[in-house]
C-alpha cells in the first residue's frame, strides 16, 4: 500500500502550493497607516507647488520674515527650520498653514474679543 504514503505526500504539496499562492501578508496597521501619510503628503506636497507656481504669477508674495513670523505663532511647537522651508516654498499663507496641518502640527488657538455693551461703547442717540 505504498501509494496512500504516495497520495498523502501529494496532497501535503498541493496543500503548500495553494497556501503559497493565496496567502496574503498582513500589514500592521501603523504602517499600513504611515503609508498612506506619506503618499498623501506627496499629493498634498505637489498640489501646493503647482498652485504656488501659478499663484506667484498672479499674486505679490509676501516677505519671507513676514510669513516665519506669522507662521511661528500660528504653529509654536513647529521646528524654525520646517516653518522656514514651508515658508520659502509656498505662495500664500493658506498652502503654508495646510503643509504644516498635513504634517501634524498643532495649530494654536487664537483668541479675538469683541466688545461688548458692557465696556462703554454703546450707540448714542440724537
């Protein structure tokens, strides 16, 4: 009965075949994830320098110690370097702040008062 050890070792062979061919590897999820970031961030990165491009031919750009400054208070915890590379890189304020958002800067809350009728500013009638 040497063709059932014959069979059997066939079927362990097909059975290896087919797990080869089907098995997919599974990618954790943090670089499944990092992945994508990055892909986007060139998207995001190539969109920026296209719409520069024309927006410099259209638009005054603004001063580069001007846009560091703005932008250093707009994201504090962003590296002096990466705001400046932004900065030299981008043609309005807005494409720099959405690099710096696509990098996972946090962006600081700025908080504006109005005034209110209580402060003394109320219409004087005639």
């Amino acid at each position: 009965h040497w063709y059932y050890s014959l069979t059997s070792l066939a079927a362990l062979v097909a059975l290896i075949v087919v797990f080869k061919y089907t098995y997919v590897r599974r990618v954790p999820i943090r670089e499944a994830l990092t992945r994508v970031k990055s892909s986007l961030l060139r998207e995001v990165d190539q969109m920026a320098y296209a719409q520069s491009d024309l927006l410099i031919k259209h638009h005054k750009p603004m001063p580069l110690e001007v846009a560091v400054q703005r932008l250093t208070i707009l994201f504090p915890t962003a590296e002096l370097y990466v705001v400046r590379e932004t900065a030299c890189h981008a043609a309005t304020e807005e494409i720099a702040v959405k690099r710096l958002l696509a990098l996972d800067y946090p962006m600081s809350r700025l908080a504006v008062t109005l005034p209110s009728e209580e402060s003394g500013l109320e219409e004087v009638d005639e």
